[in-house]
C-alpha cells in the first residue's frame, strides 16, 4: 500500500517505539504527579482569556473546550518533562529567560514614585530634559568662493548698508532666509553648532556683526530668543516619570543578574572573558 512507504508514518513509528522504550526502561517516571486539578480559579481564567480575544463570553460548550485543551497541554506538558525533551533547547531556554526577566521588570512597574524621588531625579539628570533655546531671525548669507581680500571687502560694503538701513541681498543659496521658532538642535542641523553658539549673545531687533558657519558668512537680525530652561517637575512630570522608571528597571535588573552570578561557580574555558558581577550603583 502507498500509505506505508510514507515518511510521515515512519516518523511517528520510530517516535511511537522509542516512548514505549522510556517507560519500559523507567517504569516510574509517569506514574508520579499524575493529578491535575481544574480549580474554580483557573476556569475563570481561561474564561477571561476567552472573552479578552472574542470579546464575549464563552458558552458552555466552548468553556468545557478551554478545560479540555488545559488539561491535554498539562499533560503534554508534563510528559515532556518526564522525557526530559526540554533539555539544552535554545528556544525553550530563551523564553524561560525572558520570564525570569520578566520578574525584574514587574518589580520597576509596581514602585510608584515620589514627587521629592522624581525632583531628585530631574536635578540629577538635568541634561535629559533641559529644552532648547528657541530661535526666531533674519539673514543674509554671503558665500565664501571669493579670494580674502574680495570677500572682505563685499562683507564690509554690505555691513556698511546695514548701518545706513539700506536694503541689502545676499548671494543665492538654499539655506533658508529666516528662520521660526527654531530650536538650538534644527539650527545646528543647518548651521553647524559654531553658529548657534553666537546667537545666545546677539541683540534684538539689530543687524549684527558678520557671522561665521561651516557654510559661508552671516548677517543676523535676531527677532525673538527664549533661552534653554530646565521645567519645573509639575511641568513634565510624566517625562520625567518614564526615565526614572526606565533607569530603575535598568538597575534591578543588574542588580538581579548581579546577584545571581553571584551565586554560582562559573568556569569558563580557556579563560576568554569574565562576567560582570558587580551591581551597578543605585538610580539618583
């Protein structure tokens, strides 16, 4: 028959005889546990799952479906145990990890932190949450392909109208001719940061003194300017939250892993790298 020469059903013959050749050689190893419970608790649960997915409830039918695929997945999942197939596999492994880590990061999510902690923070971090000075200005853009002394002399004509309120034109360029609310960081992106720099110093209202950047000369009508600030904690106080607990659960878990490489006896071969087991300092 055709059946027979299929691999599928030689698969499961060898799988077949090879389970029967564990228990018959470990005689005990499915005899033990071989209780399950479905608790009143646990029926709800899979009843709660249920309705999260179909957003409704089960019906009789389908909930004694749930308790039926519960109880085969606890004894597959017993079964493999007994095997021993959950050995040195890199996927079962990994997701074990991932729960143990799991229990670090639950730990940052249960704490709730104080006002005085989050203030404490702030100060600590100011750089993390300091905004940017905001720009507005004019400009007028001069391109340094002149030799020294032309372009000198070009600076110094239109800085010479400048002072008269003569209107001036720069050269051609696809640099933007004013800027709007501009912070320090879309200025340095354009700019360079040698540039915004001179910006903090600048009069308002006033043409200033030609500029340097890494793209040519400038003159400067600075018209509104709002320097960096730090804001107050009430201000950002969500921000400022989510840092704090990221840099926490950061820091139990080093802590965790810490401690637990503390705890065994690690040898590795031909000494190619240690382990860090020192526990990083605490959050500020």
């Amino acid at each position: 028959m055709q059946i027979i020469k299929e691999p599928l059903l030689h698969f499961l013959l060898i799988g077949t005889c090879l389970f029967c050749l564990y228990v018959w050689l470990n005689p005990g190893a499915f005899n033990s546990e071989n209780r399950i419970e479905v608790d009143t608790g646990r029926i709800n649960a899979l009843a709660a799952q249920f309705k999260k997915t179909w957003s409704r409830d089960p019906t009789h039918k389908e909930l004694q479906g749930l308790v039926e695929d519960f109880v085969v997945e606890e004894i597959y999942y017993r079964e493999a145990l007994a095997m021993g197939i959950d050995k040195d596999d890199p996927v079962i492994r990994r997701r074990l990890r991932q729960k143990m880590e799991f229990f670090s990061d639950n730990a940052a999510e249960m704490i709730q932190p104080q006002d005085d902690e989050l203030a404490k923070y702030l100060k600590a971090h100011a750089d993390k949450f300091t905004q940017d000075a905001v720009y507005s200005f004019e400009q007028i853009y001069i391109s340094p392909d002149l030799p020294p002394v032309q372009l000198q002399e070009k600076v110094d004509k239109i800085q010479f109208k400048l002072s008269s309120n003569e209107i001036v034109s720069g050269d051609q360029t696809m640099l933007p001719l004013s800027f709007t609310d501009a912070t320090e960081y879309d200025i340095n992106r354009i700019l360079g940061e040698k540039f915004t720099k001179q910006l903090s110093d600048l009069a308002l209202n006033e043409w200033s003194q030609p500029l340097q950047s890494g793209l040519g000369i400038h003159f400067v009508k600075l018209t509104q300017r709002t320097l960096s600030i730090l804001p107050d904690l009430a201000d950002i106080r969500p921000l400022v939250e989510r840092e704090w607990r990221y840099d926490t659960e950061q820091k139990i878990k080093s802590s965790v892993r810490a401690k637990l490489l503390m705890d065994y006896d690690i040898a590795v071969a031909n000494s190619l790298y240690s382990l860090q087991t020192t526990p990083q300092e605490q959050v500020q």
